[in-house]
C-alpha cells in the first residue's frame, strides 16, 4: 500500500509537493477543479504559485500538456500522480442534468481520458451527484477542540433548491438563470449514470484510464431535493454491475462509508478490496452516522484503521491511501499539521500491519 496526498489546484506547486514527500506521502491526487480555492479550510494561495492558477471554472478541456507537465512536475520531487479527482463542473452539467449539451459533454470527457491516458495518469476520480458535498457543519468536533466538520440534521443550513446553472456546489453557467432544477428521482439518476458508464468505460479501458467513483457525502437519500447514488454500502455493487471491467472502480471514502446509516465499514472494505475494484482509498474517521456524524482525528474515531488496514492488506490492495480530510490543529498551519498528523500515523499503521516501509512500494503500483 502507498501513502498519497490530496493536492487541490491553487496548491499545487512545489513546496506543496516538498512538504508532501517530507511528511512521507509518495503519491499525489490531483483536483484540477477551482472548488476550493477559498475555503476557509484549506491554506490561501501563496507566493509559491501554481501553475494551475486561481481563475474560476472555464470549460477549456485540459490539454495533453499541461497534464504532462503537472506529472513531471510532481515526479521531479520525487513523488507520483496517482489520480486527478473531480471533472470541471462545467465539462459535465448536462450529462448529470440530462441536457440539451449532453452527447456533446459525452465527448468532451472522453477526449478528457484519452488526454489523461497519454499524459500518464492512470486514474479519473469522479462523484456523479447534482447536489455534491453539501450541508457541513463546522466546529471544535476532534480532540482538544480542534476544528473540524460534520454533517447534524438539526443544525446543517436548510436545504434549498438548487438554482439553476449550478451543479455539485459549483456554478457553471457564466450568466445568472432564471429558476431551479426539477427534483431528480433515484431512478432518473441511475439511469443517467448507465448512460455515462456505458459511453466512457470503453474509452477508459483502452486509454488504460481507471474511472474511480466517489459514494455520496453526506450520505442521505435525497440532498437539496436530489437522490442521491450511493447512500449505501451495497449500492456499489450496482454501480460495478453496470458495466463489468477494470475501468469501473471505486474511489473508495471509508469515512464516508462509515458515516452510512446501513451495512458495516469493514464488510465493504472486504467485499470491494476482493474484488480489486478500489482505484484509490479516502482515509478518515468519524464518530457517528447519519444524520448526526462528525469528522475526528485518524486516531479517535469509530473506525479501528488498524482492523481496517489489515483487510486491505489481505485482500491483495496495493494501491494509494490518502487522508482526504484532516481536523486543523491550532498552529500557524492547520492544513498542514493536521495533513502531517495523519499521513505520519497511516504511514506507521501500514508497516505495523504489512511488515513493510510504504517507500519500499512505490514502484509497483500500475
């Protein structure tokens, strides 16, 4: 197993990928998506400079080049590009609101994995939801009040329609439109998700591209008057079932898994890691389910990541781990010391639990 970091665009430059590899991560996941780039959360853009910049969402296809370059980029630090997570609102809308630019999307992200494919990067994470990650709270939720989010029924904002020209919390249209989105069904979602498998999988598998499918966060039935996909362990399976290949994998959020109010975290560790469906693992703990959970540190959650981490390993899983969310520590940087709190106990848990350094990996993964 290896150890990786989520890097999003406004952080991706070198002294992110330094601190990366001195905090023992060997692998980098990618969001190339202009989501975050103000969060309160996440570390403002710096003087370090990305060339990815801090410009809002385009709809310009990322280019073989600039692919290229960031994978070069991350390698001359001694580190891989494992994945880049997350397609631009604004390349897909219509292929998860079924509108009248869909066939033309259909294309457009197919021409995304073959780019990815011949830049060298072997995996697409993606989450196909409308209302997307929604409805956090934020408080003193982990060990000795250190900030952190969670999802409360009874506190979380109130669930709004969603206006039209935005999807997944983000607005893609460049003009204000009247209205909000029509409620969409389960069934209607489903079937939107068929369409897009079927079309894309083929490309994937010939572009030697995995596409990794992130569950629901947070994972109720219906969000902002939306289904949801996968609100439910099992609910993977469907997924995998639609179009059997390697191409069609998970990118498997334990903590979001652990926070389902159905099926237990370790069996869905067993049943997806048997059957080398997970691209890639979102690593994090939380106390509680829905609709009352909270992120906490690695370390003091429900989940025993030791127990977790010895089914991985006896599955045959050998791909990246990454703490995807992290409580922010009281110091003059929080992203950072809570990233490297948890990067260093994931490190020490895998070489308890396989017997060895996961430096001594690096070069197997595919």
């Amino acid at each position: 197993m290896n150890v990786g970091l989520g890097l999003y665009r406004h952080m991706l430059h070198r002294d992110n990928y330094r601190f990366a590899r001195q905090a023992g991560a060997t692998h980098i996941v990618a969001h190339l998506v202009n989501y975050f780039a103000d969060a309160p959360r996440l570390p403002a853009a710096d003087s370090s400079g990305s060339s990815w910049g801090n410009s809002i969402n385009s709809g310009q296809l990322w280019t073989v080049e600039e692919l290229t370059t960031l994978r070069k980029d991350i390698e001359a630090e001694g580190l891989k590009l494992a994945a880049i997570e997350n397609l631009d609102p604004s390349h897909w809308h219509d292929i998860l609101l079924d509108g009248p630019r869909k066939a033309e999307q259909l294309e457009d992200v197919k021409t995304i994995v073959r780019r990815m494919g011949e830049a060298g990067i072997p995996v697409l994470g993606y989450n196909f939801s409308i209302a997307g990650v929604w409805g956090h709270v934020t408080g003193p939720f982990a060990r000795g009040g250190a900030e952190s989010v969670g999802f409360s029924a009874k506190d979380s904002p109130e669930q709004t329609p969603i206006p039209n020209g935005h999807v997944w919390n983000m607005r893609y249209s460049p003009e204000d439109l009247p209205g909000t989105i029509p409620p969409v069904t389960t069934e209607q979602l489903w079937a939107r998700l068929t369409e897009f498998l079927q079309a894309i999988v083929p490309v994937a598998e010939e572009a030697g591209v995995r596409l990794a499918a992130h569950p629901d966060d947070p994972p109720m039935p219906t969000m902002r008057g939306h289904a949801r996909l996968v609100n439910q362990p099992h609910l993977y399976q469907k997924l995998l079932d639609i179009v059997p290949s390697h191409a069609n994998a998970l990118e498997f959020c334990q903590g979001t898994i652990a926070e389902m109010s159905d099926g237990d975290v370790y069996d869905a560790i067993d049943r997806y890691s048997k059957q080398n469906a997970i691209a890639y693992v979102h690593l994090r703990n939380v106390q509680g389910k829905v609709p009352e959970y909270h992120e906490v540190f690695i370390d003091e959650g429900d989940v025993d990541m030791f127990r977790a981490l010895e089914i991985y390993h006896r599955n045959g899983y050998d791909g990246v781990i990454i703490p995807d969310h992290t409580p922010q520590m009281t110091c003059d940087a929080p992203w950072h010391a809570g990233m490297a709190y948890a990067l260093g106990y994931i490190r020490a848990a895998i070489r308890a639990v396989t017997g060895s350094n996961p430096d001594s990996v690096t070069e197997t993964l595919a």
